[in-house]
C-alpha cells in the first residue's frame, strides 16, 4: 500500500450539494462522488498512498482497517478504470 495515486490533471471538479462532480474533459463523462468517495477525491488532489487514506477515514468514520483497506483498494481500481486517477 507505498504506491502513490493522484487526480489526472484534465479533470473538473465541483461541489453540487454535497457531492463532488468530476468531468473528464477527454472522455466526456462526468462521475458523482458522495459521502467518503468526495473525501477520498479531496485527497487525491496530492499524491496520497491507500494506507493514508485509510489512515484519515478509520480515524473519522467508524469502519475497521481490515474492511477500509479492502473498500479503498476496489475504489481505487474503479477510478485507475475510469482514467480519473493515475500512479505517481
């Protein structure tokens, strides 16, 4: 869990009542990202490892590490899919 993801740099991002909107400029797809995903994209402004994410979400939410470390690994495989992050 050392390895670094980021936002891609062509993305736009916005805040619409409490959920974060991102829109590929290249794909001309938009995605929503509610709850902890909005959280997660926040942090993925820098790069940030899977381990310091997990770190911030089990100290503010109620969710063990074992249960984060598996929903962070399958939300970040969905957004590497979808072009919206990338491997620093």
């Amino acid at each position: 869990m050392s390895e670094r993801f980021q936002q891609r740099n062509e993305l736009v991002s916005t805040d619409m009542d409490g959920e974060t909107v991102t829109m590929s400029l290249h794909e001309g797809e938009y995605f929503g990202l509610g709850g902890v995903g909005g959280m997660v994209w926040a942090m993925l402004a820098n790069p940030v490892t899977a381990a310091e994410l997990c770190a911030r979400i089990t100290t503010e939410f109620d969710v063990s590490t074992a249960t984060c470390e598996r929903d962070i690994a399958a939300f970040l495989t969905e957004l590497l899919d979808n072009n919206l992050i990338r491997r620093c």
